[in-house]
C-alpha cells in the first residue's frame, strides 16, 4: 500500500528476525517534481527531498494508511527514505525490473540497522 503513494517508487519491508517492521523508500522522481512543484518546494533532488519535511510528512501518511488495513505486530514502525533509485543498473533491479531483495538489503544494512539500535 505504500508503493501505491503518488511519490513512492519502491518499498522493501524489512522485520524478518527483528523486532518490529521497517521500510526502506525510494521516490518516483517524475511524481516528486510535479508534486513538488504543486505543492510550492519546486524542483526537489532526490537528496534534499529525501530529508524535506514535508516529503517525510507525505510518506508517513501513506504508511499511516498502510498501517489501518493490518495488525500492530505487522504494522511498519519506522522508515528512511533513500536518497538513490533501484536500477538494474545499480544492480536492485533484475533485467524484467524485479527487485533484487537480497541486494538491497545488504547495500543498505547501515540505514536498516539504524532502525534498531536506537
């Protein structure tokens, strides 16, 4: 249900063998400048939207939403939007577009770990 937000391109769940659930989002940059520009930020990077308030504030709603239709247990706690795209090309993404899970999981075990050592 987050992936299914105006600005969101991909979210991997992350909770196997942790204590609650997380999420790491990437943003669909063609929706980003147009929300952005409707919503007066102009033309954001990925970069600086990934730390914008209100982009955050947009994010939280849709996992706020994403969060009614399942149980507390099941429910995302926290998550980071990434400032990066997967690609094939950066190697998250196989030939058919598929997310490579594994892959990544390990780029981004820093940032998953920050959920839980706090």
């Amino acid at each position: 249900m987050v992936r299914a937000g105006r600005i969101v391109a991909q979210c991997v769940l992350v909770g196997e063998q942790r204590p609650f659930i997380s999420a790491l989002v990437t943003l669909d940059h063609e929706e980003l400048v147009l929300w952005g520009k409707a919503k007066g930020l102009g033309e954001l990077s990925l970069a600086q939207a990934a730390v914008h308030p209100e982009v955050i504030a947009e994010i939280q709603q849709y996992v706020d939403t994403a969060n009614l239709t399942v149980s507390k247990a099941e429910s995302i706690r926290k998550f980071v939007v990434l400032d990066a795209e997967f690609t094939e090309a950066s190697g998250h993404l196989t030939s058919s577009l598929k997310l490579k899970r594994q892959s990544v999981l390990d780029q981004f075990e820093d940032r998953i770990q920050e959920f839980y050592s706090k």
